[in-house]
C-alpha cells in the first residue's frame, strides 16, 4: 500500500513517486537521477510524511548532482522566500511581462468612476493594455479565494467606469489577478464567470506562471543554489529580484561581502540557469 503523506495544506493524500519523479525530470533532472532520488526517498519514508519534508530531501540530493536543476526545482519556494512583503514579487512580476514583450509600470494609480486605484503592474503592448493585482503569499498551503477575486474585479469595474478623458490616457483592456499560490475553484468559476483574468502557480493548466518562468528563463534571486539566504535577503532589499539581474549587476555582489571568486561562482550559476533550453 502507498504511504500517505500530509500537504502544505493540512489534507493527506497517498504519495505518488511517479509524480515526484516527473517534477524532477521537469527541473532538468536526468532519467537515472530521477529514479534514484525516488527509490531513497520511498525505501525511507515512514508514516505521514510531510510533503515539505519530501521536498527538501530531493532538493538536497539533486543539489549534490546538477545545481541548475536543484534550483528549477525550486522555484515554487523561491517564491516565497522572496517575502515577507510583496513588492518584490511585484517587481519580479513586472519583470516577467518585460521578458515577453510588455512595456511595464509598477504600482501605477489609476483613476476609476469612483475613486483612483493604485495598479501593482501596469502593461501595454501593441494595441493591448492591462492592469493587474497581484497577492503575495507565504505560506505553500494557502489559496487565494473567491472574496479575494470579488474585491479585484469591483476595483477594475470602477476603473472600466471611468470617464473617457481619463480611459484614453489610462486604457485598461483587461484585468488580472496575479498570486504566487494557487485559487480556490470557486475563484476559478466566479473570474471565469466574470471576465476576468488569473494568474497562478499552476492556472491556467498551461501558460501559468512556472510555464512563463521556465519559458522565458526567468528566475527569482533566490533561486539561486550559490548565495546563502543573509546574502539574498540584501540583494532583495537593494532591487536585485531575478538572476538576470544577478548577471546585469555584478558589481551589486560585491557590496553585499562577496569576494571576487564568489562572486564568479554565483554568476556562473546565473548564467547556466538563465540559459533557455
């Protein structure tokens, strides 16, 4: 019988080597890898494990063989060690949509019918504009719901509402709701229901955000298998958010205490992570 383990959610579900396996092979993990770290992480297992726990073994054991596929690997908790607050997921946000074309404009008020709206992303590409609000979270167990959903579409139909002066020097074409987590299906069917676009960890099934992070080898700072964590934290509160800019900065590093053969070493790692397969 397949052991049951408990997700960062609280729910316990029976434990699925095969997807564990496929997770590992989708950060770039070789077949032999793959199988390995599955058969040590399964022979040792005891009751209940805990998936965080899971995920940290494999971590550590993929880290030893290939570090770019540790760091892939990783992405989801990169994410929330770009916390505590949300403003460098904003910016990372925002540097996304640059990597696909946009021209973007972080935390840019808005005026509505009602009252104006600071906007965490503003984009606009061609023809199109959007405008999005994001929510942070971090905690790995926790789903943006439909109140959440509801309280961003209220702000959009207001700005949709405005008078015409202001929609021609502010056009929004459509609005987004942007987490680092996953929705609540009742969020799902009332955004759908209402015209409103999301943005989620794993929604929509294709083109959600670790499919346009791996798409566009775009990479949190925290990423990064060569940095300790004191080392991110600083370079986080200096606008250093993404690998690239890890490698467009170099000299950022020094200022944080790196030494020059360090410093060679973490944008070596860059580098390699940021190459597009």
């Amino acid at each position: 019988m397949k052991p049951e383990i408990i997700k960062a959610d609280g729910s316990v579900e029976m434990f699925e080597g095969t997807k564990l396996e496929a997770s590992l092979r989708r950060a770039g993990a070789t077949d032999a890898t793959a199988e390995r770290i599955r058969h040590t992480i399964e022979a040792s297992m005891g009751p209940l494990a805990e998936s965080s726990d899971i995920y940290k073994r494999a971590f550590q054991m993929l880290r030893q063989d290939a570090r770019p596929a540790a760091a892939r690997y990783s992405l989801r908790r990169a994410l929330f060690d770009l916390g505590p607050s949300g403003h460098p997921f904003e910016d990372f946000v925002a540097e996304l949509f640059k990597k696909e074309g946009w021209t973007v404009e972080g935390r840019r008020m808005i005026p509505g019918k009602c009252v104006p709206h600071e906007v965490d992303v503003y984009a606009s590409r061609g023809n199109e504009h959007l405008a999005a609000e994001l929510k942070y979270h971090n905690t790995p167990g926790y789903k943006t719901d439909v109140k959440v959903a509801l309280y961003v579409k209220a702000r959009f139909d207001d700005i949709w509402q405005c008078k015409e002066e202001d929609a021609k020097t502010c056009p929004v074409d459509v609005g987004f709701l942007i987490t680092n987590t996953k929705f609540t299906k009742q969020a799902i069917d009332y955004a759908t229901c209402a015209g409103m676009g999301l943005l989620g960890w794993s929604y929509p099934h294709t083109g959600n955000l670790y499919d346009r992070m791996i798409a566009n080898a775009l990479f949190p700072v925290t990423a990064l298998t060569t940095l300790k964590k004191a080392e991110k934290r600083l370079l986080i509160d200096k606008g250093i958010v993404t690998c690239d800019q890890v490698r467009e900065h170099r000299d950022v590093l020094r200022t944080v205490g790196l030494t020059p053969e360090r410093i060679g070493t973490v944008v070596a790692e860059a580098n390699t992570l940021c190459e597009k397969d």
